[in-house]
C-alpha cells in the first residue's frame, strides 16, 4: 500500500548524486521536492492553457479560471473548510501571516489590546506582530515552553485578559517537531473571547488538517512544503471574519467598481487576492494535494512519524548529542547539536558525504535564545524518506564526530 521505492520514483531528483554519492535529502522542513505530476502539469498548464484568469472571455482564459477555481475548491476539500471563499491563495504561509497582521490588525485591535504567540513560533509569526506593534501600539504575549519542548498550558491560561483579541501558534515547530494541542488552545482562546490561528506551515504537509475540527479562525500554509510549487499558499479564514477585514493590497482582480471617488470591493476571496494570482501555482498545487491525498495522508502520517521515532533512537547512540524536542508523538523534525561542534561545520561536512540537513537559528531566534544556543543542525523528513537515510546520516554523524 505504501510502497516507498515506488513513491520515490515520482520524485525524480531523489535520484541524483552530489559529490558523487547518492543525495540524502533531510531538509524537508525548508522545503519538500516535487513530484513528477506537479512539475508536468505546470509544463502542461504553460504549454496548452496558460491565459490570464477572471478577465478574458475567451477559451483559454476561462479554461485557466476553472483551472485556478477548481484549485480553490480542492484545497477547500482538502482542509475541509465551509466554503472556497474562505480559501484565500497567497506566496505562502509568511505572506498569509502578514495578510492577517495587517488586516485583521486594521479591523480588530486598537492600542493596548493584546496578541498571544508563542516561544517557538517561526520569525514569519513574530514579525508581522511586531510590525503591528509599532504602528498600532498592540500588546504581545509569549507562552513558554518546558524543557522537553510542551507548550506550557497552565501559564498560556494566565495570559488572557479582557484585552486578548487573537492567539497565533504553530501547529507544529519547525525545529523542536513538537505538535501543539491546538484544538484545546483554541478552545481556551474561544472561552476568553479571542481568535486563534493556527500556523500550519508544518502540519498540513505531515497529516490531515481539519479546520472545522480544530475550530481555528484562520490557518496559515504554503505550497512548496507540500510538494507543490513555490511562490503560492493559502490563508483560510472563517468567512464571517474574512468579511469584516479589509483588503490587504489594492489593485486588479480585489474591486467590484473603482471610480476617483470611491472603489468598492469584489467578494471573498478576491477581495484579498489584488492583481494577477498564481493559477499556474494554484493549480500545482492542488495536483499536489491530490497527490499526497491519493497516498493517504494516514499513511504518511504513520510512515514520518516511525522514520521520526527510528532516527530520535538511532542518534541517540551517538556519543555527546544533545537532542531539541522529546515531546510524545513529535512529527518529521529532529533539531541537535554534537559536543560543541559548530552545526555549520557539521552541515557543512555532512554536504559533502551528500546528506543535506539544515543549520543554525531556523528563523526561530527567540526558540535559539529559549534553548541557551545559537543555532542547531536539523533533519526533517518527508513522504519519500527511508531508515536507511537515517542510517546514512546517523553513520555521517558518528564520522565527522570523529574527525573533531
Ligand atoms: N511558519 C513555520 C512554522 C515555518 O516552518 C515556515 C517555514 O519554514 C514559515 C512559517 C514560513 O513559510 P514560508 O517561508 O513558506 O512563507
């Protein structure tokens, strides 16, 4: 049923050399690589459709409109939220975060009232925040962590005040693989009057993502750590809230009438989706989505999560390794350093026996400052990967320990 040597031949770059030995691509968290279906039905989309969408009345236009609106609606399926007007199609999970920062700050949050983060949130959910804070005067708030790398949900509880608007959290950290219980901190946001966002730049690749479940207000994701392109994501947003915030940018495609008196806007979720969209990107991306989903997202579910739990045992073994995130049922992500091995000499080294891991702050700094380092190496895994690149790059490991 899940039959790796199979899968990885849809993934031809999985079968190139680099310093003429075989790749070990361990840097999935940065971003996935593409199946065979998604890069052909971009050749194919530019061969034999490629026209602007929502303008044109001519065949091609409207066939890449069905194209991108069918996009819509698979991702919609796929997240299995109410409606495709609450799919709105971004660059990606940074761009949906700054979306909502600016929009949603614009509509909702006045000077002094309050937004909860968390201590291993990804530079792309603090900034945004912190851009607000200078313009409006807004009030941000940190959950901790324990030692093992558990959001500390007793003190999240102390942080709501009357003044708490919105809670924005990682489903799960890209450097620690901790899975947050969102659904229960959504709940808790809910019962204190608040939104909740859910940052699922490393979720949704890794199970299945039910927003109605979860009851998030506003998920966040991107396309090319999901095995589709880059350059497109996706903002959902509970329509009722989508409604009430205003347009991000302004320009073609987001107006109803413009006039030098007064423009008025199109409908969700073009209202949010100014100038020309990726449908070239969109549609990937929804080819990749259908592709994960005839894998079964279970299936890569339990396969990551025993390739995780193989590799936390196997780098074990090596002596002086120092291992980030020991939560319970951690996902594809194990962050560590060896001895006091600079991660960059180790990542470095490692590059050259064909291992691509990541190094350093894993634009998650205050995480770093959190954990008393600079930077970490990182593995992360995919649909594709195998024990024996663990074993690979557990044996890389123990040999340029030995060369220190
Ligand atoms: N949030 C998390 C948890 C991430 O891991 C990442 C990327 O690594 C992002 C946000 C930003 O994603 P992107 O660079 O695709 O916008």
């Amino acid at each position: 049923m899940y039959n790796l040597e199979e899968i990885r031949q849809d993934f031809p770059i999985l079968g190139r050399q680099v310093y003429n030995r075989p790749l070990v691509y361990l840097d999935n968290a940065a971003t996935t690589q593409k199946p065979r279906c998604v890069v052909e039905a971009i050749a194919e989309e530019y061969y034999s459709v490629n026209a602007n969408v929502h303008r044109g009345v001519h065949y091609l236009s409207q066939q890449a409109t069905d194209l991108h609106e069918d996009a819509r609606n698979r991702v919609k399926d796929f997240i299995n939220a109410r409606s495709a007007a609450e799919v709105v199609f971004t660059r990606g999970t940074t761009e949906s975060l700054n979306l909502v920062a600016a929009s949603f700050g614009e509509a909702f949050l006045k000077e002094g009232d309050e937004v909860i983060l968390s201590v291993m949130e990804h530079h792309s959910n603090i900034v945004p925040w912190q851009l607000l804070r200078e313009r409006k005067g807004i009030v941000i708030k940190v959950i901790p962590m324990d030692e093992v790398g558990n959001l500390c949900l007793d003190v999240y509880e102390t942080l709501f005040s009357e003044r708490t608007k919105l809670v924005c959290v990682a489903h799960v950290s890209n450097v620690l693989g901790t899975v947050n219980p969102v659904e229960e901190m959504a709940r808790t946001a809910h019962k204190y009057g608040a939104f909740f966002l859910v940052d699922g730049a490393q979720s949704v690749p890794h199970f299945k993502v039910d927003v109605q479940q979860l009851n998030c207000d506003f998920l966040t994701f991107s396309g090319h750590k999901v095995y589709g392109p880059t350059g497109i994501g996706v903002l959902y947003g509970r329509e009722e809230l989508l409604e009430r915030m205003p347009p991000y940018q302004g320009g073609g495609e987001m107006i109803a009438r413009v006039t030098f008196e007064h423009t008025t806007y199109e409908r969700l979720p073009y209202k949010f989706e100014a100038g020309t969209p990726d449908y070239v990107g969109s549609h990937a991306l929804a080819v990749a989505l259908d592709y994960v989903t005839r894998l079964g997202m279970d299936n890569i579910a339990a396969h990551e999560r025993e390739l995780t739990r193989y590799a936390m045992k196997r780098m074990r073994e090596i002596d002086s390794m120092k291992l980030y995130g020991e939560t319970v049922g951690k996902d594809a992500v194990v962050a560590f350093n060896v001895g006091d091995i600079h991660p960059l000499d180790l990542g470095t080294l490692l590059d050259r026996l064909g291992i691509a891991i990541r190094t350093g702050h894993h634009c998650a700094q205050p995480l770093m400052a959190r954990c008393g380092v600079e930077g970490m190496a990182r593995a992360s895994f995919a649909l594709y990967n195998t024990k024996e690149e663990v074993d690979v790059l557990v044996e890389g490991i123990k040999r340029v320990s030995r060369m220190f």
